[in-house]
C-alpha cells in the first residue's frame, strides 16, 4: 500500500545545516568538538531549532560582489527536511536535468588535470520549476523530488506547500 501521509511546508530562514545536524541529536559539545568552527558559529547554532519533516529553506548560489565579498545569487532551489528519514535534502542540480551537462576541469596540486560535469543550471538557476511563494508557504516544485541515497530514498510531490510521497 502507498505511503499517503501528507505534510505542510514551513519556511524558514534561519541555518538549515544547523537545524539538521540538531534533529539527529548533535548538541553543543558535539558541534563544538566535531566542526571547529570560531565561537560565533557555536552561539548561531544554539539559536537555530531543530528541523522538523516539512521544514524549507532558499538555497541561493553565491556569487562575489566587486571587493570580493560573498554574496547571495540567483535562486539555487530549496532545501527540504524529509517526511520519509527526517534529514535536510537539498535540490538544486538534478543527475537527470533536461538542460544538460557542462564539462569542466581543475589541475590538482600535482599537476594533473581532471574533468568533471556540472548541470547547466549550476550558478545559474535550478533544475527543478518553482511555483508559489517558499514565503506564504505555497512553493510547488516540478518535476518530482528524489533522493537517490539508499538511506532514504524518498520520491515525492511538493504541491501548493505540501509534500507528499509519490
């Protein structure tokens, strides 16, 4: 029988990273022992709530601005706390985009080139059509939302602020 159960989206703007790492139990000494992150990122991880199934964050590539500092770009897509395993997924580049691939390559410290493929999106914009607003909680994704890691595997519908298995 099919999995029917249904959730509302929620949008959130504070670290989705965070909220992740919290609803798989991390606390305060365990972030502080495993990241090593400066003492500003300790004090912003205690304020963010864990993540709930449902939860949704704007993901945005980031660009530079003219001194070099980072700052938000286009739209990426979202970032989205499973109904099916409870971690935070994030789709932006999809392995089967219609757009296509992009191939690029780096010269490792030794010398030696590798190539890789990147989605065209990437930097751009996302492989995935967004509708509605993340904001009043109406986002709509086309086409569907997979996880392709065999922990989860979830395959669903976002519709109107709501996910929902396939």
């Amino acid at each position: 029988m099919p999995d029917t159960r249904r959730v509302k989206m929620r949008f959130r703007t504070d670290g989705w990273h965070f909220a992740d790492l919290k609803s798989h139990g991390w606390d305060r000494e365990r972030f502080v022992k495993e990241m090593g992150y400066p003492p500003e990122y300790i004090d912003e991880f205690e304020k963010v709530p864990k993540a709930e199934p449902g939860d949704v964050w704007r993901v945005h590539w980031r660009k530079s601005d003219a001194d070099g500092n980072g700052i938000d770009g286009p739209i990426a897509g979202y970032a989205i706390c499973c109904i099916k395993c409870g971690h935070v997924h994030v789709w932006t580049t999809a392995g089967n985009c219609h757009k296509g691939e992009t191939t690029h390559e780096y010269t490792d410290d030794k010398g030696v080139k590798h190539s890789y493929k990147i989605c065209e999106h990437n930097g751009t914009g996302s492989c995935w059509t967004w509708t509605g607003s993340a904001e009043d909680n109406t986002l709509s994704a086309f086409a569907s939302l997979q996880v392709t890691d065999q922990k989860c595997g979830f395959h669903g519908w976002l519709e109107n602020g709501y996910l929902r298995f396939c």
